[in-house]
C-alpha cells in the first residue's frame, strides 16, 4: 500500500499527516524531509516505549526518552513538570523538536509542554492508539485535566507533523481499540456513509488489525478531521459537528468521575442518546437511528448505564464547558452522514431519549 498523506491547513500553521505501515522506521528520515528541526527528544509512557521504542529509537538516531505515566489521573500539571525538567536538563533549545509516542494521553500532556517552553518549539505526534491516529494528534489541541474539571487547562498548539503507523496498533488492548473504533463511527455517522459502511463491513479485519482494512479508515478519518479543522482552528463553528456524541458523552464520563467508561465508550453512548433526540423530533428515520445502534452493538458490549439517572446526566450537562449562554447544543444526526447542531431541546425530550437508551428515571 502507498504511504498516505494528508494536509491540515490552519492559519496558525499547514503541517502533513504521514500515514503507512511502517513509517515508524522512517520517522527521522521522514521528518527531515518536513524540515522539522533535527535535535530531537520524545515523551512518551513506559509501556508504550517498552513495546514500540526500539523502533522509534532506531530510526531517530538513538534518543533517550522522557518517560512519563499515561494513565488520565496524571495528566496533570505536575507531569508536564517532569518534562520540562528533562527538556532543561538536556539544554534543549528553540531548534529542537519534541516527538510524543503515545496515545491522547502523552499527545496532550507533551504537546502542552512543546506549546509553553520556551514560548513554543516544533511538536511532532507519532499516536499509538486509535483514538490518538483518528482524532487527537490532528487539530491542535494539547492540555491537561485540573484537579476540579477535565482539559481544563490547555491551549492550540498545531504539531509540525503528524506520522501515524497502524503497525503499532497489534498492541493495543481491545478494549482501547473499540473505544477508538466508536469515534470513526461518529466520523461516518457525521460525514460520511462510506466510512460508516466500512466499519461495519471489514469488521472482523479491523479486529485482526490488518493494514488494509486500518488504513483506509484511518485515513478517511484523518481526512475528515483534517478538513473541519482546516475550516475552523478554534472551533467556532463547523468544527462542533465532530462533538456529536459529546454532550451526553461528557456528562456520562464526568458522573463516573473518568473511572467507568473510556471516552469512545461514553460517545457511543452519546451518539445513542442523540440519535434518539434526532428520531424523537423526527429528524432522523428510525432505520437509520437503528443502523448506528445496531453498528455499536456489533463492536461488542458497553459498560453499563442502568444505575445512572437521567436527572443526574442532565444536570452534569450543564456544568459543560462547551455551553454557550446556558442553552444546551446537541449536534442532531440527519441521516448516516449528515447532521445539524440544534440548541432548542427540552429537557424532558433528554430524559426520554436517556431512559431509550437505558439510564433510569
Ligand atoms: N487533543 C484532542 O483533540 C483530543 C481528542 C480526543 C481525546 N483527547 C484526549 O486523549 C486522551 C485519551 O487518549 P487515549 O484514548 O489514546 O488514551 P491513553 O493515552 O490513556 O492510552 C490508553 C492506554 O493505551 C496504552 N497504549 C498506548 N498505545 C499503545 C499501544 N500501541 N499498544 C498497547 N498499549 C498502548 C497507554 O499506555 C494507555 O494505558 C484523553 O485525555 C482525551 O482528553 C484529546
Ligand atoms: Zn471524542
């Protein structure tokens, strides 16, 4: 298969997207032909660097690595300290890159840090989960959770490059795989009929992992992603269409303190509850609010809801940070590839659509 190459145009900065089983061994030579700057330090997780490091090692010239934990209770401030010291210690400069090799985790942590030292150097992501190729290392976003709240500390800070090898997901427990698998699916449910198609048809050679059914739906992801930020860096506008998912998505993780569901499993949720909304207001046909719910139950099963009550969901909602003027925003799917952001829903049409799809009164 030829490499892909996507670019991502942003008026702050236009960088590629390298994707290709096997890039992982060309990375260097791959980021000097994007001219990104040749002294180079990569962050990345323990586990991460113990399973796929050697390679990345070898193919840019034998670094030593900024190993720090990836587990979401670190994402913290204090974390991003340990890079900067080792960034300190080793006199990097204005002429040097920092790499992260990791999933959204060490791609947000890292990237914070390659975003304020020294008021900026270059960033590179080299994502190593699913949800981390398909959606995070694209757009900019890099931050940490505070104590009180989830990303709530973070900036925009567009990578120089971005290489993403689907080798590296052979590794990848299944679960973190499925949670991956749930944000194409909203690329699909969002953008594009094709895409969603795919994943239901070439499902049993995405869990096998293989390239040629990994690639084309990373790439279309990645072309999806690439696009709306294109269009909109900050997210004023069409850039919202991609949280389709998220406002029930983020009230579910925010109840269970971040500890129940991965976040793709919350947005599977999520998509649920909105395409019950949808097909309640007659928005979206029932065949199609039955596609999406029969692709996600095809994945396998969901952590349970039936313990959550729906006031709960509701109330946490409220508390989101992306509510503009106390109105609550659902981005409504129209068909398989279509939608429209509404901000006009009642609460009772919100508890009626959670207690469909399973939460308690
Ligand atoms: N910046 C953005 O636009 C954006 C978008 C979506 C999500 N995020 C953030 O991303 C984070 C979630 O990222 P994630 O789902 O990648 O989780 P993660 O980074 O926590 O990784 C999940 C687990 O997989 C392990 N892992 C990573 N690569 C592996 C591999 N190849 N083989 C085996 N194990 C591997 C990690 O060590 C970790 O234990 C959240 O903090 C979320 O806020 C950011
Ligand atoms: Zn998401």
């Amino acid at each position: 298969m030829d490499p892909v190459r996507i670019d991502v145009t942003t008026p702050s900065r236009g960088y590629a997207v390298t994707l290709d089983a096997g890039a992982l061994d060309r990375v260097g030579t791959l980021l000097d032909g994007l001219r990104v700057p040749a002294r180079r330090f990569v962050a990345s997780s323990p586990l991460v660097w113990r399973l796929h490091g050697q390679r990345l090692a070898r193919a840019i010239a034998s670094v030593e690595p900024i190993l720090v934990p990836d587990g979401e209770r670190y994402k913290q401030l204090p974390t991003v300290m340990r890079i900067y010291d080792a960034l300190v210690r080793a006199n990097a400069d204005r002429a040097s890159t920092l790499v992260t090799f990791g999933g959204g985790v060490i791609g947000d942590m890292a990237g914070f840090a390659a975003a304020t030292y020294l008021r900026g150097i270059a960033l590179v992501h080299v994502p190593t989960t699913l949800l981390a190729q398909v959606d995070s290392a694209i757009g900019g976003k890099v931050g940490v959770n505070h104590p009180l709240g989830k990303n709530l500390i973070g900036s925009f800070y567009q990578p120089h490059a971005v290489v993403i090898d689907p080798s590296v997901l052979g590794t990848l427990p299944r679960r973190e795989f499925r949670a991956g698998l749930y944000e194409v699916i909203k690329y699909g449910m969002t953008s594009s009929p094709g895409l969603f198609d795919r994943v239901a048809r070439d499902r049993t050679a995405l869990f096998a992992r293989e390239p040629q059914a990994l690639v084309p739906i990373i790439a279309e992801s990645c072309r999806i992603k690439a696009g709306v930020v294109s269009a909109d860096e900050k997210e004023a506008g069409p850039r919202r269409i991609l949280n389709f998912g998220h406002t029930a998505g983020h009230a579910m993780e925010a109840v269970t303190k971040y500890r129940r569901y991965r976040h793709g499993e919350a947005v599977a949720y999520g998509m649920l509850v909105a395409a019950q909304l949808a097909t309640g207001r007659g928005a979206l046909a029932e065949g199609d609010r039955k596609a999406l719910a029969d692709l996600i139950a095809s994945l396998g099963p969901l952590p349970p809801v039936a313990d959550l009550s729906s006031a709960q969901i509701l109330e946490a909602m409220r508390h989101d940070k992306k509510i503009v003027a106390g109105r609550l925003h659902f981005v409504l799917p129209t068909s398989v590839g279509a939608t429209t952001i509404v901000d006009d829903v009642a609460d009772k049409e919100v508890r009626d659509a959670l207690k469909r799809v399973g939460f308690r009164k």
